[in-house]
C-alpha cells in the first residue's frame, strides 16, 4: 500500500459518532448511530477474524437514511476494505464504493485498532457506554490489545 491508511473516531454524542478513514486522495466520513448495528462490537470482532484466518467481515454502520458497509477480506497475508454506501436499508440499489485499500494487516487492520485504543482512551468505559447508548466492547478491545501484544 503505497499510501498510509487514517482512521479517527469522534466523541460518541447522543448515541452518535463520526467515522473518519482516508488513505491518498479518498476518504470516507460516516456519522453513525448506535442502533440498529453494535457496529463497534462488530469492528473488534471482524479485526480479530482478520487477524486469525482468512476471511470476510462487515461492519455496517447505520446513518440514518443511508447505511455504509465496510467490507473487510483477508486472502494469504494481503487484507482488503471496500467502503461501500447504501442509499437506505433495503438495499435494492447498487452501492456506490467510498474508499477502497488492501495492504498487510499491520496497514489495513492496525489503523481501525489504534483509533479505537484512542477513542477508549479519551473516555470510560461508563461514559462510552452512556455516550454510544449501547455498551461499548472495552473488554473486547483489551482482548484483541492482549493479544496483537503477544504476538509482536
């Protein structure tokens, strides 16, 4: 990958937050609700997957109308993300693709888990939790942490 993958949280609000990924000249900004997706939950769990085996995960994140999916591969030691947009949840129309990588594990999937360190970090878990309006997967987050640790 030639470019470096960016990826922040906002401070969840009112059970909303910004998802903010760029890489070279795409980027993808998605304002996110807390229901009807635990899509952090889903987040940490499709990282984790990614890291074990070679798979496929998606992470839907509702805004509103619309909903963007990010679909993560990991074929051999290369890992794909496509972010891709629904106009509504029927999902009858094609999506259009915001933004779309594939690199190592280390330039696809590390970005997500530092953003999420970082945005556990700003905050406890109480108030992610009372914030997000759904409780926050702290506990995963520390699982997934211990074990990328173990093996660096």
């Amino acid at each position: 990958m030639s470019n470096k993958l960016k990826v922040a949280f906002d401070g969840p609000q009112d059970g909303w937050v910004g998802v903010r990924i760029s890489c070279g000249g795409e980027d993808a900004n998605i304002i996110a609700s807390y229901t009807p997706y635990d899509s952090f939950l889903d987040l940490v769990n499709a990282l984790y997957n990614l890291f074990l085996y070679e798979s496929e995960s998606k992470v839907v994140w509702n805004e509103g109308q619309s909903e963007s999916e990010m679909r993560f591969r990991k074929t051999g030691s290369l890992v794909s993300l496509d972010v891709v947009e629904f106009p509504d949840h029927r999902r009858d129309l094609q999506p259009q693709s915001r933004l779309k990588v594939c690199g190592t594990y280390e330039e696809v999937a590390i970005p997500f888990w530092r953003a999420l360190r970082e945005l556990q970090g700003r905050f406890s878990p109480e108030e992610l939790s009372a914030r997000w309006h759904r409780d926050f997967p702290s506990k995963q987050i520390e699982g997934l942490t211990s074990m990328l640790r173990q093996t660096s």
